[in-house]
C-alpha cells in the first residue's frame, strides 16, 4: 500500500488543533487509522519536504518520497491587454472557515486589498478556468501558513507569471515589497 500526501493532511497528523471542535474527533481517528495503517504501507509519497517533514514528525518508519502533482494547465496561454495590476490567490470554499482563513492567510490578503486598492484581487476557489484567468495575471500570491507544493506554483512558472508562495511562515513586509516592486516593473514595461 502507498499513500500520497498533499497537504493538510500531514498537518493533521501533527497538529489539529485549529480546527472546529466538530472535526477533532474525525483527525483523532484519522490519526489511529494512520499509525495502523504505517504497519501495512510500503512509502509514503509527499508533494514537499514540508509535508514529508510532517510525517516524520508524526513518527512514520517507512520510505517518504517527494513526487509533484501534475499541473492541469501545461500550455502557455498568450497574454491579453487588461486594465490594472491583477493578483490572484487561492482561497477555497470550506466548512471550516476559521481554519482556511488562518491556512490560506486570508487575513494577509485583505490586509494586501486595504494597502494596495488600485490593485485587482481576484479570488481563487478550485472552480475557475484558469484558461481565462491566467492570459490576466500578473502576479499570484498565495501567503499559506502550512503548504505542500501547490500546481499553481509550477502553472505560474509555466505562465511566466511572478508570485510569492510560502509554505509556512509568510512575511507580509516581504509580500508588500515584492507587491509594489512587480507594480513598478509592470507600469515601467
């Protein structure tokens, strides 16, 4: 048995403590059901360091491996005159709000739309066709607090589209910096 890891889900095997009181009990299971699963498993395959440092953490004896996810969007999109500087970020749609507001640093992003409100922040959920939100972009933020090794890291790479990622630990002076340093090379280009 091998099983891949993403995200969330090895953050949970280390600390759920941000989540709804409703699911601690669904991540003590889930934890159980790990550590007896860890006897029947031949590797654990991880998107990150980060996400495999969390399976250490949790205790795992087996091989961790780091393999990528795919990118859904591998050709390059020509890019379309738009008015104003548009940046986007992921911030899906969730029962727990409270944890995927602190996971995703929603509260850095609207701290971002006050200072900067001439830029255009167009919100990510997992539903959008990114055929027709890249050809736009002209940076991505993604300021999370825990991360595996998302593909839109890679897709903005493809896109040569300019972002800041953390996958723990954002810095929103660094995030405001690269911000008005990306406005300026746009409007001198």
């Amino acid at each position: 048995m091998k099983l891949f890891w993403t995200g969330t889900d090895s953050l949970m095997l280390i600390d759920y403590s941000m989540r709804k009181p409703m699911k601690k009990p669904y991540w003590f299971v889930f934890r159980i059901l790990i550590r007896i699963m860890d006897i029947f498993i031949e590797c654990h395959y991880c998107v990150s360091e980060n996400v495999a440092d969390n399976l250490r953490k949790f205790g795992t004896r087996k091989q961790i491996k780091i393999l990528h996810d795919k990118v859904k969007y591998s050709k390059k999109f020509d890019r379309k005159n738009h008015r104003g500087f548009n940046i986007i970020y992921y911030y899906p749609i969730n029962s727990d709000e409270t944890f995927i507001k602190w996971l995703y640093g929603v509260d850095i992003i609207d701290y971002l739309k006050k200072r900067f409100t001439d830029i255009n922040f167009i919100r990510l959920d997992g539903g959008k066709d990114m055929s027709k939100i890249y050809p736009i972009t002209d940076f991505m933020i993604r300021p999370n607090r825990h991360d595996g090794y998302p593909r839109i890291v890679d897709e903005c790479e493809i896109q040569n589209i300019s972002y800041y990622w953390s996958y723990k630990n954002p810095n929103i002076d660094a995030l405001v910096k690269v911000i008005k340093d990306e406005v300026q090379r746009k409007t001198q280009s």
